[in-house]
C-alpha cells in the first residue's frame, strides 16, 4: 500500500495552493484519501514534472477501486473461501444464524457474500471502519489465505 510520504515525495513541494490545500502534504493526503486528484496540482501537469505525474497516477491506482471505507477486494485473488463472510464481527451481529454459523447469509445486512465464486462487499456503511466511531478491525483480513481483501 502506498503512503503519503511517498505520494509527498513526487509532488512539486512549491506549497503554490493552486491545488486548494495549504500546502502540498495536505494535496499527499488528499490524493490518498481520494479526495483530490493528480491533474488538481496543476504544477504536475508542467512537462518538468512529467515522470513524477505518471508515477503518482501508477501508484494511485490501486486505490481507484476502494469502496468509501478504503476496502478494495483484489476478485483476481479471490478463491470464494468465505473466510471473510465468517469472520467480520458486522456479518455475525446481522446474521447470527447464517454468516456467522458458517453458512450463506440469510440476509441483506451483511457486508460480504460469496457470489459466483468470489467475495462481493455491499452495506458497505455497516463496516466498521466507516462512520464517526471509526475502528481498525481486520477481522476480514486476518483470515483471508489469499490477501484478496486490503484497506488503502
């Protein structure tokens, strides 16, 4: 997962505000919390900074994908396992009696299911990292044998 110290690393560092940030740590950590983009830093559309915009754009990539919670689940990784479906304590407190007894969800309020052969995240505002009360669970991490599922 890429950092902020590394986007930071790859922007102009000239603080212009032209981006509308105070200076440009705060345009690195906009960028990794999607909410800005490359092309806002209009300095980094200069030919002089031409490598460091195409790099920033490659290293940002992967974050395109996130859900609002920062989760991307990586299907090409995915062997459908359902580890995760059992393990995310969101999934056992709305589905006692189906995600959380290691059977298919029995209903709408859970975060992940195995569809087709691959985890599919939906409700994803139940998730504990979303919201005011924040938390850094990885309860669907931990078990995941593959690495499919990451928070950027």
């Amino acid at each position: 997962m890429v950092t902020v110290m590394e986007i930071y690393q790859l922007l102009p560092k000239t603080n212009c505000k032209k981006c509308g940030e105070s200076t440009c740590m705060a345009f690195a950590v906009s960028l990794l919390g999607r909410k800005k983009q490359v092309v806002e830093c209009t300095p980094l559309l200069e030919e002089n900074f031409k490598k460091q915009k195409e790099k920033l754009e490659t290293i940002l990539l992967p974050c395109a994908g996130a859900q609002e919670t920062g989760m991307i689940v990586h299907t090409e990784l995915c062997t459908g396992c359902g580890n995760c479906v059992v393990a995310c304590p969101v999934d056992v407190a709305n589905d006692p009696h189906g995600a959380g007894m290691g059977c298919a969800p029995t209903n709408d309020k859970v975060i992940f299911k195995v569809i087709d052969g691959k985890v599919v995240a939906s409700n994803i505002k139940e998730c504990r990292r979303f919201g005011k009360n924040k938390v850094l669970c990885y309860a669907c991490i931990d078990p995941c044998p593959t690495g499919a599922i990451e928070f950027v």
